[in-house]
C-alpha cells in the first residue's frame, strides 16, 4: 500500500490543524493505521493509532485529549485531528500502515507516508 500524508502547515499556538493520509489499493480496511511525528534532533514518536474497522483508538499522553484519531474506509483515508496545538508539537508527521491487530511502535508498520510538516509557532 502506498501512503501519502498531507495537510500540514504553520499554526499558532492554541489553533487547529487536520492532517489526512490518503492510501492506494483495494486492501486498507485491513492495515491497522497509525500516526508517527519526528521533531528534529529527536526520536520518532507514536501519535495515535486505530483500528481496522475503526472502532478502537489509541492515543499518546503527549497528545491525549487533544488529538483525535479517524478513518474512512470507503475513502481509503485517515484523519488526525489536532486541537490546542503546542509549539511543542512541531514536528513532521507520519501516516503508516501495519499488518497487525494493534501497533504502537514503529517496528510494527510495514508501510510509511513521506511525512507532512506541522509548525507550531507565534
């Protein structure tokens, strides 16, 4: 599957953002997705992963309460709805795709988006 993440930009503090990564192929429905972020000079964190079918979601402390996962299967999409943004938030944000049930660590993902830039900044 081929991911392409888009929707980034430059925000202030305090505002909104919605990242979507858009997916090829007829088998989306059945990767498990996530969103990574890469500040620089940092380690790649998990963001929020969901499930197949969509009904379960995860989500990072970072980001918990604030950030809010969704798919769309019939659109081969998914969301990443980001709310009270942080400067510390700044980062380049991945999409990915996993063959497994559940994926919190990179490892576990088979498949990445080329990253969409978010800057969080007054």
């Amino acid at each position: 599957v081929q991911l392409q993440a888009f929707g980034g930009g430059l925000v202030q503090p305090g505002g909104s953002l919605r990242l979507s990564c858009a997916a090829s192929g007829r088998t989306f429905a059945s990767y498990y997705m996530g969103w990574f972020r890469q500040a620089p000079g940092k380690e790649r964190e998990f963001v929020a992963g969901i499930s197949r079918g969509g009904d379960t979601t995860i989500t990072a402390d970072p980001v918990k309460g604030r950030f809010t996962i969704s798919r769309d299967n019939a659109k081969n999409t998914i969301s990443l709805q980001m709310n009270s943004l942080k400067p510390e938030d700044t980062a380049v944000y991945y999409c990915a795709a996993s063959t497994g049930l559940v994926a919190r660590v990179g490892a576990q993902y088979n498949y990445w988006g080329q990253g969409t830039q978010v800057t969080v900044s007054s």
